[in-house]
C-alpha cells in the first residue's frame, strides 16, 4: 500500500514533532541558533555574553544618545571588519568630519567593527575610551579596544549570533 506525499507528510510531523519538543525542554539548542548570544542593556550600559543560559562575559559599553539613540529590538551580528578605516555618514552630524584611515588616533573606530545593522550600526573599538558607561554615541555600541577585538573574535567561533538590545 503506497502512502500519499500529503499522509506521509502528517505521518512525519505526528512522529517528530513531539521529539523536538522534548529535547527542547531538555535544553538543547536548536542547529540554527548557536550557543552564544549576546545581550545589550542601554540602561545598564552593558553587553552581556551568552553561552546557552549562562553570563561568559560582560562588558561596559556606551550606547547611543537621546538625540542619537541604539536601535532596540533582535538582530543578528554580521561581517567583522578588523583594523577599519571611518568614512563619515552623510549624515548632518559628520557634516564637517573628514575620513579617517586605520590607526589614526582621530579614527572613532578603533580595532574592529562588528556589524548588526546594516549599514550604520556597529559594535565598535572606541577613541574615547572615557565615554565607556555612559550615552555619548551616534547609535553604536561602543568598547574598549582590546574588549572589543576578544567579543569579535568570540563571535568569528560561532559565526553570526543573536544580539537582542532592551532599552
């Protein structure tokens, strides 16, 4: 007796269904959603790293300003671009900002960019390392240096992963 597409089709999803479902209350992760993620706390003033359930690492950070503020929602960190040069954005702000290349101690990207929404948002390697903890950016999640370079290389081990900023 052949069965049709349509019954074997209902047939799979009676019988696997209730497997992932178990194992996801078992709590394994699903293949498309990696281990690591990442939390941003505007208020806080913090980036949180994620392995499954547990904190690894926190990092202060400034985020963006009243005038200027970090998006909030669910994104996904993309390309990493290390040691980048800064072209300002068409942007009224940077009117008079000129570019800067790669090492210039003038560069406000310093390091790495890591991308998460493109293409304005950043985490970044920051100039001004003074401005960590408070709202001092044009939108971007700002580190230190060296904290900056240790997130992106965490992130190039799993690849792109999940960032959820709450206000």
């Amino acid at each position: 007796m052949r069965m049709s597409n349509r019954r074997l089709l209902i047939v799979l999803v009676l019988i696997v269904m209730p497997v992932f479902a178990a194992l996801a209350t078992r709590g394994y992760v699903a293949a498309d959603d990696p281990p690591m993620h990442i939390k941003v706390d505007l208020s806080a003033r913090t980036l949180k790293v994620y392995e499954g359930d547990e904190v690894v690492k926190t990092y202060n950070v400034a985020v963006g300003t009243k005038k200027h503020p970090t998006p909030t929602g669910t994104f996904r960190t993309g390309r990493i671009e290390w040691n980048p040069a800064w072209n300002p954005p068409n942007s009224a702000w940077a009117a008079k900002e000129r570019p800067r290349k790669p090492g210039d101690p003038k560069n406000p990207m310093q390091g790495v960019k890591i991308y998460f929404r493109e293409p304005a948002y950043f985490i970044h390697g920051t100039n001004a390392p003074g401005s960590i903890g408070s709202a001092a950016s044009h939108g971007c999640i700002r580190m230190r240096v060296g904290e900056a370079k240790s997130l992106a290389r965490r992130i190039q081990k799993h690849g792109s992963v999940r960032m959820v900023i709450v206000p």
